[in-house]
C-alpha cells in the first residue's frame, strides 16, 4: 500500500470470505469477498473524498460487519456516504462499493469476484 501524508502508511483492518456455493445461481464456489476498513491521515481523508465521485444511487450500501469496530458499525448506519469504488478495482477483484463515513477519516472498501 502506498504512502500517505508526511510517510504514513494509512491504517488497515480487512476480512476476506468465499462468497459463492456450488449450490448458487449468480456466485460460483471459488467468488471470493474482500473488506477493508481504511483510516487515512486527516488530509488525505479529505482530497479523496473530495475528487472521488459519488456513486450511482443504492449501489454502495453497506452493511456493518460483526468485525468492525462499534464506532464503524454505528457510523455506516448513519454517516456514509457512497463513493465511485472503480478507482480500487484490480483483478480479480472487479466489483465493488467504497463507502465514505463523514466526518472522519475512515472509508469502508468492499470488493468481490464474480
């Protein structure tokens, strides 16, 4: 992960699943999820909630994880804003929501395979 602000490496928590069974229609048994939660420095917090775009309407809700930390759990409910993830995407990892939690410097990244 690239440095942030003066050398900083911005804070990372994240969980991965298999999404899909051999039992389902849409995922396959290999779709796989990854979920971050990613805390920057103030002012990078800033420019990229700033010069990312919104997302399209309903297509970057999240729901809290068990894992997250309360403050994260309680913040998704009623401070996130829903930002353009496509700037994260990487293969395999091609779909997405990035979620921004106002008035903090945290965003909740969310991909998955298909």
């Amino acid at each position: 992960m690239g440095q942030t602000g003066a050398g900083r490496s911005p804070a990372l928590a994240l969980n991965s699943a298999t999404r899909g069974a051999t039992s389902s229609d849409s995922l396959g048994p290999t779709d796989w999820l990854l979920i971050a939660v990613l805390t920057f420095d103030d002012a990078d917090a800033k420019s990229i909630a700033s010069t990312t775009k919104a997302a399209s309407p309903g297509g970057a809700r999240l729901e809290p994880e068990p894992w997250f930390p309360p403050d994260v759990q309680a913040l998704l409910r009623s401070k996130a804003r829903p930002l353009d993830a496509s700037a994260f995407f990487k293969p395999p990892l091609l779909h997405g929501r990035l979620v921004y939690l106002e008035g903090t410097s945290i965003f909740v990244l969310s991909h998955y395979t298909m």
